[in-house]
C-alpha cells in the first residue's frame, strides 16, 4: 500500500476512527508510523543518548580477565586402595564456607580499593579430586588476585599437613620396625649357618674318631686273637677277659659316635636347615611390607596448588561490541515507549480541550 504525500498529508488531519473501519492490523501500523514520523526527533534523541551513553562506557570500561588456579587433594593408600586426605566434598564446602569468605576478608583489609562485590567461584567436577578456582577483576589488579587464589590453596594445604606429616611418620616408624625386624632375621640366619659349619666340622671329627676307634678294635680283635694262641698260662683266663671288657668298651664308643653322626647330628642339621628356610621364609615377608610400606610413602601426596594461578589470554565478560549493541537495543525500547507516551499525553490534552468546548 503506497501513500503519497496529499494522502499522507489528510491522514494526519484525519481522526483515527475515521479510517479504523479498513484494516485494524494495517491502520494499527500506520498509526504507528505516523506517530514515529510525528515524534521523530524525540525517538532519534532518546536513541543517540543511549548509544552515546554505551559507547562511553565501553570506551571507558576497563577489560575483565578471569583468574583461575586449581587445587588437588592429597592422596594416600589404606589398605590397598587409594583414599583421599580428605573428601573432596568436604574440602569443597570447607573452602566455600571458610576459606573464600575469610581470604577476601583480609585481602579487603589489606587493600581497601579492591572490588568488594568480588566473587572468587569454587567448582568441583563429578567425581573428581581438583577444585577450581575462578575470580574475575581488572588486569591492574592481577597480582591481588593472583595473591587471593594462592592464600586460597595453601590454606587448605596447610589444613592437610597435618594430617599428611602424621600419615608419613606412621609410614616412616613402620618401615625402620620392619628394617629392624630384617636385621635381626639376617643376624639369626648367619647365626644358623655358622652353627651348620660348626655341625660339619663335628661331624667330620666324630667320623674320624670312629675311623680311630674302629683300629682300636681291630687291633685288640688281633692281640686277642694272638693272645690266644700263644699264652696257656694261668694268667690267660684274666687277659682275656680285660680285653674283652676294652672290646666292649670300645664297641659301645663306637656305637655311641655312630648313633650321634647318622642321628643326632643330621637331626640338628635338619633343624637348621628348616630355621634357616623359615628365616628366609619371614625375611621375604617382612620385604613385602617393606615394598608395600614405601609405595604407600610414594602414593602419599600433599594437597597443593597445579601451578600457579593464570591469568586469561582475552578479556572475559561482555565485550564493547555487545555493551554498545545492548544500549542500541535498549535504548530503541526506551525511544519507542518515550514517543508513545508523549503521544498518549498529546492526545489526553486535546480530550479534556474538545470536552471544555461550550456545545
């Protein structure tokens, strides 16, 4: 639909209920335009206001960066599987609840320009042991910030300590118990194979004292048997029978070694031989600790800072573009609701005229 400037000219003249029996939607937009048309200047005012407004705050607004560091909690082994110092939940709330507000605190007391509506963000993902912490300020202000998250971290680090150092001194005092204990074992074990040394060397002597008395008694088996064929005197019946009680004499000797090389001396060797493998034996298990102990050592880690706190590459926040793109947006809105109700007013001035008129 085309209006030409005669047309347009008698449409401003003309009441609206003169040409709202056509089309309410298309009259409805027309009178809208009309009105912008009308109150131009009022709309394009408002609207530079606003635009000019944005582009001096983008043009003086400082850029934002984000500051961020990241914390991991302390890990330890109990009974074969890992556990954490301390739960991450809790660590969570602990420096939600305790250690943020107490940090800005002192940092606002330290340094009383410091933006007092900062927030420093805590974040703590699904199954995870690292905690983040994010903080947004003026890149001025980044060795502040960088301050706060590094307090932030060795607060709850040191609140781990000392649980860690206890952790590691029970570690430490087990392992010199079962060093100790190793020792001991070793010093035993050489005792076991010194008395084996000291059982062979017995038994070779009590072999050679059978070898000896064994040619005691094939000597006096041979006197004997010399004895009985030379002497028929009357002494022979004594003779013989003092060489006889020697024989026997030395027969029960040489039972005597026999039984204590072939019994009690290797039942002594078999029970050195057993303690010396149950010594082994202990010595093994006492190493196993031992490795089991120093894994715990190397698994038992502090709760520290991953590096230091970083700063963004690039401004975070809103950028100027959409600042000035927003103060277009809004201050169009503000325009249009300018325009119309200038227009409402206009047109409630022109009732009250048209009903003070004398009929």
């Amino acid at each position: 639909m085309t209006v030409n400037n005669e047309e347009l000219k008698q449409l401003k003249t003309m009441p609206v209920a003169y040409y709202a029996a056509d089309s309410n939607d298309e009259i409805s937009l027309l009178d809208l335009w009309l009105v912008l048309i009308k109150r131009k200047n009022v709309f394009l005012g408002v609207l530079i206001v606003f635009v000019l407004s944005g582009l001096f705050f983008a043009v003086l607004k400082p850029d934002t960066y984000g500051f961020s560091t990241s914390i991991e909690i302390g890990t330890k082994i109990q009974a074969g599987d890992f556990e954490y110092i301390e739960s991450p939940a809790s660590v969570f709330e602990k420096i939600n609840k305790v250690y943020i507000p107490l940090i800005i605190s002192k940092m606002l007391t330290k340094y009383p320009d410091l933006d007092r509506n900062m927030i420093i963000d805590a974040s703590l993902g699904k199954g995870s042991a690292i905690i983040s912490l994010n903080v947004k300020g003026r890149e001025d202000d980044q060795s502040v910030y960088f301050e706060i998250l590094a307090n932030v971290a060795k607060s709850i680090a040191q609140d781990h300590q000392r649980i860690f150092l206890i952790e590691r001194k029970e570690i430490e005092l087990q392992k010199n118990k079962i060093n100790n204990q190793i020792s001991a074992l070793k010093e035993k074990a050489e005792l076991y194979k010194a008395q084996q040394l000291r059982l062979n060397e017995k038994a070779q002597l009590v072999k050679e004292r059978i070898e000896n008395i064994k040619g005691l008694i094939a000597d006096s088996e041979r006197a004997k048997q010399e004895a009985l064929r030379k002497s028929n005197t009357e002494g022979k019946a004594l003779a013989m029978m003092m060489m006889d009680n020697d024989l026997r004499q030395a027969n029960k000797i040489l039972a005597d070694l026999q039984e204590e090389l072939h019994i009690a001396i290797e039942n002594k060797r078999d029970l050195l031989v057993n303690d010396l493998a149950e010594n082994l034996r202990l010595q093994s298990e006492q190493q196993d600790q031992l490795t089991k102990l120093e894994i715990q050592l190397d698994n038992l880690l502090e709760t520290r800072a991953i590096g230091e706190p970083m700063r963004s590459v690039r401004p975070v926040g809103s950028s100027k573009k959409i600042v000035v793109l927003i103060s277009i947006v809004v201050g169009a809105f503000i325009a249009l609701f300018m325009v119309f109700i200038l227009e409402f007013l206009e047109k409630v001035r022109n009732y009250k005229a048209e009903k003070n008129q004398p009929a």
